[in-house]
C-alpha cells in the first residue's frame, strides 16, 4: 500500500514537471516564457474552431493550476522561471474569438508579453499571491487584457 502510494507520488511530480514546463520549454536557457507564448501561438494558428480553441484553453487553464502548484513545490521556490504552463494559457487567453489574421496575430502576441511583463493591475497584485494563483493569475489577467485590447481594435478597425 504505502509503495503505492510512493508510486503516485512520483507519476504526479514527474507528470506536474512535464506539464508546468511545457514538455521542457520551460528549461530553454534564453526567455522560456516567449517561447511558451510561442508554443501557444502555434496552438491557435492550428486549432480553426473557436469552439475548440475555447475548449483546449479551459482545459489547459484548469490543468495548469493544479501542475503548477506541485512543480513550484518541487522546485522550493516561488514562481520558478521553468514553470512556463501559466504563459501557455495567457497567450491562449488572448486570441479567444480572434480572426485568425496575420495582423492579429503578430500583435496579439506581442501585446500579450508585454502586459505580461508589465504586470498593470491587478496583475501586479495577483502574482504575489501564494502557490498557482499567483503563478497563473498574473498570466490570466495579462491575456484577458490583451484579449480586451484585440477586440476594440478588431470592432474599430
């Protein structure tokens, strides 16, 4: 029983390490955020119905919670720069019912890093919460305002 339950412990860590770091993106010694916006770029450029798109982001977004929050564990620090599944979901976050053009695209991503790196409130707040909230609240209200930005400009324009 209790080998069991070292068993589980260790798919979960293993599992929560896989995830949080996109498969390793996490790891690239140079910017591993963008290059898990870019990731999720990828995933927008490919997935054509919003209904799909909505869906894989909502998944992703309730996974990344929970991976999150043992991974930061694991590592035994606060927001650790491996832990890239929260940018992931950010820059997914931003291109909800987005047109699929090229202007979109290219600014939506980077409109999404740079309020990311801005952290404008209540972003600014939010990552200092404890455990995934503050890893992946930051990134959610980062990509609902660039998400926010793209449509006034898309109804505009």
């Amino acid at each position: 029983m209790i080998a069991d339950k070292t068993m589980k412990a260790k798919v979960w860590s293993k599992s929560s390490l896989l995830l949080s770091t996109l498969f390793g993106t996490g790891y690239f010694p140079l910017c591993p955020g963008t290059a898990a916006g870019v990731l999720g770029l990828l995933v927008f450029i490919i997935i054509k119905s919003p209904l799909v798109f909505i869906a894989f982001t909502i998944f992703s977004i309730a996974v990344s919670f929970p991976v999150s929050s043992r991974a930061e564990k694991i590592f035994g620090k606060k927001d650790p720069k491996q832990i890239v599944i929260d940018d992931f979901c950010g820059m997914l976050i931003t291109f909800i019912f987005i047109p699929h053009d090229i202007r979109f695209i290219v600014s939506g991503f980077f409109l999404f890093r740079m309020l990311d790196m801005l952290k404008i409130p209540p972003a600014n707040i939010v990552e200092d919460f404890k455990g995934s909230l503050g890893i992946v609240g930051d990134d959610i209200v980062a990509g609902i305002y660039a998400n926010l930005i793209l449509q006034v400009v898309r109804f505009l324009v």
